[in-house]
C-alpha cells in the first residue's frame, strides 16, 4: 500500500514558475528504485464494463537516470505497476483533500453550459 511517505514533489529548478508546469515525482520508499525521479505524462481512465472499477493509463519519463537505466524501468512491469500505484494514491488524495485540478484550468468549478439570448 503506498503512502505519502512512499513518493514527494521535486520543485521544479527551470525559469518557469507556472502553476500549470508538470511536477517531478521522487520515490522515497525504501525499495529498488528509491530515488528514481519521473513526471507524468497524459493519463487516463475508463470503466470498466459491468464493474465497479476503472482502468488507469498513462505516460511517464524517468527525468534523473542514464539512458540504459531509464530504458530498463520503461520496460519494467513491476515498475510501471508501482508508479501506477503512485499515481493513483496521488489523484485519490487530491480528492480527498478536494485539492485537484482537471485539465490546464485552475476553475474547477466551471459550467461548461451557456444560455444563449437572440
């Protein structure tokens, strides 16, 4: 089971302070790949059809190994299943906390419906 103790947020060191800038992921467990940086890339979920579970996807890159080692964890199941598990400890907490955003607009309260006066 993942926990907050298991991964943190890298500040990011470039010129660009924006919120909307991807975040870097830094395993903390004590495990083979402590220390291993990534960031996310798109993810997604579907349902699952007659269950009550969904699929997660997503794209990731290993930001702070050589080539040989990021090529390695790229293929590496039981890495993508734990980077998964990460992930999604992360967005279940963001919904918890009710601390999230969808997509690159920081209202997440907005009604995409318009009235329309002739």
């Amino acid at each position: 089971m993942i926990t907050d103790k298991d991964y943190s947020y890298v500040d990011n060191q470039g010129a660009y302070t924006d919120k909307s800038e991807v975040t870097e992921i830094r395993i903390d467990a004590d495990n083979a790949w402590h220390g291993v940086q990534l960031k996310y890339g798109s993810v997604t979920a579907r349902t699952l059809d007659g269950q009550d579970m969904a699929e997660l996807s997503f794209d990731f890159n290993v930001t702070n190994q050589d080539e040989d080692v990021t090529k390695e964890l790229e293929n590496d199941t039981e890495f993508q299943t734990y980077i998964g598990d990460i992930l999604t400890h992360i967005i279940s907490s963001a919904f918890d906390n009710g601390d999230y955003r969808i997509g690159g607009d920081d209202d997440t309260d907005n009604d995409t419906t318009e009235s329309a006066t002739r």
